[in-house]
C-alpha cells in the first residue's frame, strides 16, 4: 500500500548518512563512477532528470560511448549517463524491489518536492517510513524505478509530545512485575519490572519510529530498522553490539509519581532523556503499597559484558 508524504524536511544543505550513521574508514567503497540507464528519448529523459531528480547537466556525448548520450552529476560527484536507444527493456517493470535511489539534502528534496506538486505528481513511499526520513517513489519516462530520498536528522532525534497531559494508569497494584501495557493516546508503554515502574516512549531512539512489544520476545521492536530493546527500555545486547546501531542510547522515559489513592498517574508532558540504563532510574512505589503475590513472568534478563584485551576475546554475563 503506497504512503502518502504530507511533510517537508528542514531546511539543510548537507548530505544525511544513509541509515543516519557514518560509517567507520574503510568499511565500504565510498563512492561509484557513474550509472548507465538506456532511455528510447534522450531529450525527454534529461529534461526529467534535470528537472524532477534536480541533477546538473554536464553535456551530451562527453563519453567514449558511441550511442548518443547526456551525461548529468549528482550532488557528490557521481555521474548519471542516459544513453539513447530505440528498443529498450526495462528490468522488473513495477518492481519496487529493483530501482535507482538518489540520496537528497533536506534542501533538495524540498525543492524536489515543489516540483513535483507543480507537475501535479502525487508524493508517495511503498512502505511506512518514520518521521523525519522521507523517501519518495517515481517512474521516469521510460519506467526505471526511482527513489529520491533524505533524512532530516532534527525532526528522526526530536522529542514528540502526544499533548494529552498526565494519564492515570490506574492501581499500582493492579500490575505485577513483567506486565506492558500500552497506553496509545499517550504513546508509552506502563512496564512493572523489580526495580519499579517505568513509562517507555513509544518513539525508537533511531529514526522516531514507533516500537511494539514482542510478547513472545520479551522485548520492544522497531519494525522500520530492527532496533529492539528490552523491558527496561535498553537496547538488547543484539541491538547494542550489532553494529548496526552505534551508541544507541535507551527510550526517553515519562515522568511518573503515585496518587494520594494509589494510581499510577504519568505525565506525558515530561520527558526524560537519558544516555544509559540504571535501575535508579525506576519510579519506586511508596511505603507497603507493593504487597502482592509473586509475578508468573520470568525477571528481565541482563547481560554484561567482560573485554578480555589480552585474549582478544568478550564474554557476556547474565544478570537477573
């Protein structure tokens, strides 16, 4: 089901990381030469690119190629060669699996996105995407399926606020130690774990992607990038060592306290960011109030991690 874009990106001029994180020296190739699609109008389909994608026009038959060609650049340098043939096939038509994807700065994929509304040319994406990545699916002339694509890093990383202010979760007591609930008007998840309460935001420390909880799991998921965290709102230690996310730090918390009659009364409101996972950091239960029988569910499991440098070798310890 194709996803309508309603938003714009922040004004910006610099070139986002894909997947929003720099890759380390000498991970990958940093960079191609140039792309070469067959197109049955030459004209036609530089114009598009120049004018929707928004690529520079070097020239036309600056290549060895002997068929006519226009050769365009993109923002980094790499090239895009449109060589003109008269009988052209296109590889997987319709697919959204095969296609060309265009990395845009916020500013571009503004001004990309104004063109396409002048053109009348609907902004749509073939899957979900979380907020402040915005990636934008098109034909060109000829059906070579494109992608033009940025990542605005202020509204992934902002703090969003359901605006509905303290929510009454009911009786402590009325949770035992493994319980997750959601609260969707006020986009957290209430858990009971040992050490207390917490109240989990909703929104994935990676692009602002809402998580679920994974029952059968025991952990939290981002279903756009695979992120998964753990009762405590911590990364898993797949998550954390994976390499996929560097420095991923826990979901941002809501502040709780505890009504006079015992409820659970969390304010949506106030957020807390934080760095690391502490157990301190679990809203306690006043007085004898946590008198109940003993939780079915298994304790969260923990792991630590031991470097031993002289053997080159970690080990990880359970902690429960």
């Amino acid at each position: 089901m194709p996803y309508r874009i309603e938003t714009t990106p922040t004004e910006s001029d610099e070139i986002p990381e894909f997947f929003g994180e720099a890759f380390a020296p000498g991970d990958v190739v940093e960079r191609f030469s140039h792309l070469l699609l067959e197109t049955s109008d030459l004209d036609l389909s530089e114009a598009w690119y120049r004018d929707i994608v928004g690529l520079d026009v070097l020239g036309r038959n600056l290549t060895n190629e002997e068929r006519p060609h226009a050769v365009l650049r993109m923002n980094t340098g790499q090239l895009l060669i449109l060589v003109e043939q008269e009988n052209i096939t296109v590889p997987r038509p319709g697919s959204v699996g095969l296609h060309h994807g265009f990395m845009l700065t916020p500013s571009q994929m503004r001004r990309a996105m104004d063109r396409l509304k002048e053109r009348g040319i609907e902004m749509t994406c073939d899957r979900e995407i979380t907020r402040g990545d915005y990636s934008i699916e098109l034909y060109d002339p000829d059906g070579h399926h494109v992608q033009i694509e940025t990542l605005d890093s202020a509204q992934a990383k902002e703090v969003i606020l359901p605006g509905v202010g303290v929510v009454d979760c009911g009786p402590a007591d009325s949770y035992q130690v493994g319980d997750v609930k959601l609260f969707k008007d006020g986009e957290f998840f209430l858990v009971r774990v040992a050490e207390g309460f917490f109240a989990l935001s909703r929104w994935c420390r990676h692009f602002n992607g809402r998580v679920i909880w994974r029952q059968e799991h025991w952990h939290f998921y981002c279903p756009y990038h695979s992120a998964t965290y753990d009762r405590c709102g911590a990364p898993t230690l797949l998550t954390q060592w994976g390499g996929r996310f560097r420095n991923l730090p826990p979901l941002r918390l809501n502040a709780i306290r505890f009504g006079p009659d015992g409820h659970v009364l969390v304010d949506t409101d106030e957020v807390i960011d934080r760095d690391h996972y502490d157990p301190t950091q679990a809203a306690q239960l006043p007085g004898a109030l946590d008198a109940r029988p003993p939780s079915p569910y298994p304790l969260p499991l923990r792991w630590e991690r031991n470097d031993d440098a002289l053997n080159h070798r970690s080990t990880f310890a359970a902690q429960y």
